[in-house]
C-alpha cells in the first residue's frame, strides 16, 4: 500500500524530520550571534529557559548538537555554522520586508582589545577569526604593556594581553601563554661566531651589531641574566618597536637579538636564522589576559576571552 497521496504532494516520510518553525530559527541566529542563551534571552525579551528549551527543541527536530555549553556561554558546532550560513540572510530580510527589525540582527558593542603588535599579529587575531565571521566586532589597539592596562582601568579596552603581571587587584589576570627567548643571527654571522660564543661566551659578540626591540634592551639584558649569568654592556646599533622588524633586519645580516622562538619559528626552520645557543633552561616570559573584575555587559567579551584562552594552550 503507497504512503503517497496520489492527489497531492508525498509529505515528509517516516525519517524525515519536519522543518522547524520560524520563531525556534530566530531564537537560534539570536544564541549564534550573541554567544550566550542569557545574552539572547535578553536580547529577544524571553527568559532563558525559554531560550533553552527552544534551543532543545530545534536540537532535537535537527537531530544535531547546535552549542557547546561552555562556563561562560556556548561556542556553535559545525552543524550551528552551516545552519546560521544558510538563514540568517533570508531571516534578515523576512524581518526588513516586514519593517520590524529582527532582534537576531541586534549586535553587541565592539570588543575593545589590546595587546603587543607581534603577539595580535601572529598569534591572537587569526585565533579569532570564527568569531570575526559570526558577527563579533573588534577594535583593536597595539601597544606596551604599562600604558595598554592605565587604559584598561580607564575602561578603554575590555580585554588586554599583557607580557607581564598586573600589580593590585583592580584588574584580574590569567595566564595565557608562555614565550620563549632565543639568541639569533643570519648564518653569515652565526659562522663567524659560534665558535668563540662557545669558547669566550658573550664577549665573542661584542663586535656584532645588536638590534634591539627597545633602547633600554629589555628583552636582551633578561637573556644575558638568565643564560650567562652578567649584566650586559652592549649597546644598540638599532632600535625599533617591532618585533617583527627586529627579526627581518636580523635575517637579512645586520646583527644578531633576541626573539621569542614563536616569532622566528618559520625562519629557524628555513635556515634564515640561526641559534646561537641552545641552552638547557632558555628564559620563558608568560603572557596573561587581563580584564577589569565583574561581568561584562557586552556578551562578546567573553567569548573573545575564552576564545583566546582556549587557543593559547596551543601556542
């Protein structure tokens, strides 16, 4: 016996889940966008258990796991990404054409960031690039620790990655990363005193240019403290406030630095540098992630937060 109506059009069979109706779909690009069901209870005017059991129902209807519960809001499951990809267009323009804005559409304020150009650049910003691509807005500052946290107690940045500790409690610190310090050169000095590094110590590079990240040569003298056990004595023969430009003048044979080993990982790999030492305890920096106490009002800024917590275990 056929199943179908042979008048009309063959409804959905037995395995086929029924499409949810618009009102659960709405209420999931509301907990997609804002990365909590307490922020899109807020932002619909429901109550979280409502927003939960709705979220449980299109879970079940979509036989798929849409969030992960995190301790502080959810993160989307691929299933979530694909789903979000394919309404959100149509949901937003159903609710222009109707001139009512979708509250799924209203988005949080920016997060405020801030942190060393180096560390954004190579390690924090392309951590967050899903978030970027699920509405979370960012603006981000660059900058030395010292003045990035005045600001921060200021209430300028929502979130700053420090490379040292905050002092007092006006501010909570995690750690989040731990860098290591490495003594490099081009190959074309790296011949020239590798030897005598090993023989004489660090006096082997006092005729070496040394390009420095600042002119107070703060990352260089911790080095020489920790691996050779004196105080330094060389000057700079150039500074400049980039890590990065640090490393390419190195590379390209103007001298030898200090770097952090995540900096200079792909040119130690290539050959472009070289270590001149390899010792056995190498001096370690830990970087922290650092926000004013209490409970944002933006929902962003914690997913921004555990995001970044959640990839720096791996860097």
């Amino acid at each position: 016996m056929s199943h179908h109506d042979p008048h009309g059009s063959p409804g959905p069979g037995p395995g086929v889940p029924a499409p949810p109706d618009l009102n659960l779909l709405r209420t999931f690009l509301a907990v997609y966008r804002c990365g909590s069901f307490t922020a899109a209870a807020r932002l619909l005017g429901l109550s979280q258990p409502t927003v939960t059991t709705q979220i449980r129902a299109l879970e079940r209807q979509t036989r798929r796991e849409l969030f992960e519960r995190l301790p502080r809001g959810v993160a989307p499951t691929a299933v979530a990404d694909e789903l979000a990809a394919r309404i959100a267009g149509p949901l937003d323009a159903l609710a222009a054409a109707t001139g009512h804005g979708s509250p799924a559409r209203a988005r949080p304020e920016p997060v405020h960031l801030g942190g060393p150009a180096e560390l954004l650049s190579t390690r924090a910003l392309p951590a967050l690039a899903p978030l970027v691509t699920r509405g979370v807005r960012l603006r981000v500052t660059t900058g030395l620790t010292d003045p990035l946290l005045d600001e921060l107690r200021a209430g300028r940045h929502d979130l700053v990655i420090a490379t040292t500790r905050p002092r007092g409690r006006t501010l909570s610190a995690v750690p989040l990363t731990d860098e290591e310090f490495v003594l490099v050169a081009a190959p074309v000095w790296a011949d020239r005193v590798r030897e005598r590094l090993a023989a004489e110590g660090p006096a082997a590079l006092h005729d070496v240019p040394l390009i420095s990240y600042a002119e107070d040569l703060p990352i260089v003298r911790r080095y020489w403290r920790h691996v050779f056990g004196r105080r330094l004595t060389c000057r700079a023969a150039v500074s400049v406030p980039d890590l990065r430009a640090v490393s390419a003048l190195v590379a390209a044979g103007a001298g030898f630095s200090v770097l952090p080993r995540y900096l200079c990982a792909d040119q130690l790999a290539s050959g472009a540098l070289v270590l001149l030492g390899e010792p056995a305890d190498a001096p370690i920096n830990t970087g922290f992630l650092v926000q004013r106490p209490g409970t944002p009002d933006n929902p962003h800024v914690a997913l921004v937060r555990d995001r970044l917590l959640r990839a720096g275990r791996s860097w």
